[in-house]
C-alpha cells in the first residue's frame, strides 16, 4: 500500500482518542482537578479519569513509591479487564511514575508519564534542564529516575518548590514561581526549566514568558505526547487494516 497523507489517515479516524488519566494517588479531589486541565488543554482527547484509592493520599516518599507502585498497577490490570471501552493509552498523572516502567511491560498500551515526557521536551527545548517540583523528599527520588533515563548531564538541578509556590492563591504562587524559575536557572546555567508535580499541574503555563528561559509544564507535556502516541497507533491500525 502506498503511503497516505497524515491528515487522510486521520480522517479515517474522526473519533476523540481514548485517554486513561490514572492519578497514582487517592486524592480524588486532584484527579477531578486534572481531569478538567487535560480537557481544557488538549480537547481534541476524551479522557477517561480514575484515582487509584488503595494509594497514599499523597506520594512523597520512596515507601510511599513502592507502595503505590504496585497498587497502580493492580488497578490499571482491573481496569483493563472490564473489557469495554478500552482506552487508546494510559496517562500516568504521577510526576514521580511509580509503575511506568512495569505498565509497559505488561499492558499494551502506549503510557505516558508526567516526568519522563518533561525531560523529553526539555532536551528538545535547549541544553540543560532544572527542575521545580513538589515535596522535599522528591529531588533525590526524581535524580534517580534521570540517571535511570540516561539524561542526567543534561540536568544540572532539582529543587523542591517553596510553600508558597505551591499556595492556592494565584495572587501569592505566581510570582513566587516566577521568582523560583529565574532563580534556579540563574544559579544553575539551565536554559530550560521543567516544573512538575500534580497539585501544581498547569502553573507553568500561566507564568508568562521569561527572558532566556525555556519553561515546560510537565502535565502539559505528557498530555502532548500521550495524544501523540494516540494518533500514531491509530496510523498504525489503519495501515494493518488497510495492507
């Protein structure tokens, strides 16, 4: 079969993609708060939220992590075996990825982490990446998911975000977030900084342009990337169908 334009192959294809936003966590009240983001930020995807209630309500520790880990991917394999409605792909909304590796091991479907599609849009921003995220115990657990990637030269800091970073008052976290951004990558040499963490999911994005620096919201990342991966294995489903 000769190759088809991108956009007759998508026409084949008209329905929404079939997201499986996973929050890693049992906080409920975050995974309605992201499911509203991913619709608002990437319409064109249905997305199909769920929280995993066996989870510490909040991941902060590497306990927490391995506990979580396999409780996610019990509850991903549940999901999956209800049978109807399968999703296109699976979106960890987790910024630490307890599972990812496993998911993918496991289950055929194409899983997005939060973290890990982060970095892969920070190398492609620029030279070096910092990152902000949540949770004091976080940076050493997240530069040992970077030395695992095999990106860790390019990262050249990780820092927890200040309370007030993390304030629910846009008043009082945006200019502190603005303030951490120019900070860290003055002292850093970054000229990409990636923010990432699920009660912050979105803030980078309402920061506004800052000089000299690249700045990558780590849930909008993945919610490219997971869309991305949707599409293509449509691509690849229409090819098969149609060889």
């Amino acid at each position: 079969m000769s190759a088809l334009p991108y956009g007759r192959v998508m026409s084949e294809t008209p329905r929404k993609v079939h997201v499986y936003l996973l929050n890693g966590n049992s906080n409920a009240h975050l995974t309605k708060t992201m499911a509203r983001l991913a619709t608002k930020l990437c319409p064109e995807a249905r997305f199909e939220s769920d929280t995993v209630s066996a989870a510490p309500r909040y991941i902060s520790t590497p306990e927490h992590v391995a506990v979580a880990r396999q409780h996610i991917l019990d509850h991903v394999h549940e999901r999956l075996a209800r049978g109807h409605s399968q999703p296109d792909a699976l979106l960890l909304a987790c910024f630490g990825e307890p599972g990812l590796i496993e998911l993918r091991e496991h289950i055929k479907l194409p899983s997005v982490g939060m973290l890990e599609a982060g970095i892969a849009t920070a190398m492609q921003s620029g030279r070096r990446f910092a990152i902000l995220t949540t949770g004091s115990d976080w940076p050493p657990m997240l530069a040992d998911l970077i030395a695992f990637y095999g990106v860790e030269r390019r990262c050249v800091g990780i820092e927890t975000l200040s309370h007030d970073a993390c304030a629910r008052s846009a008043a009082i976290w945006k200019p502190e977030l603005r303030r951490q951004i120019v900070d860290i990558a003055g002292r850093t040499g970054a000229d990409v900084v990636l923010v990432g963490g699920g009660p912050v999911s979105g803030r980078a994005l309402a920061v506004g342009a800052l000089p000299g620096i690249v700045l990558i919201d780590a849930f909008a990342a993945a919610l490219v990337q997971v869309n991305a991966l949707s599409k293509i294995n449509a691509i690849k489903s229409f090819r098969k169908t149609n060889d």
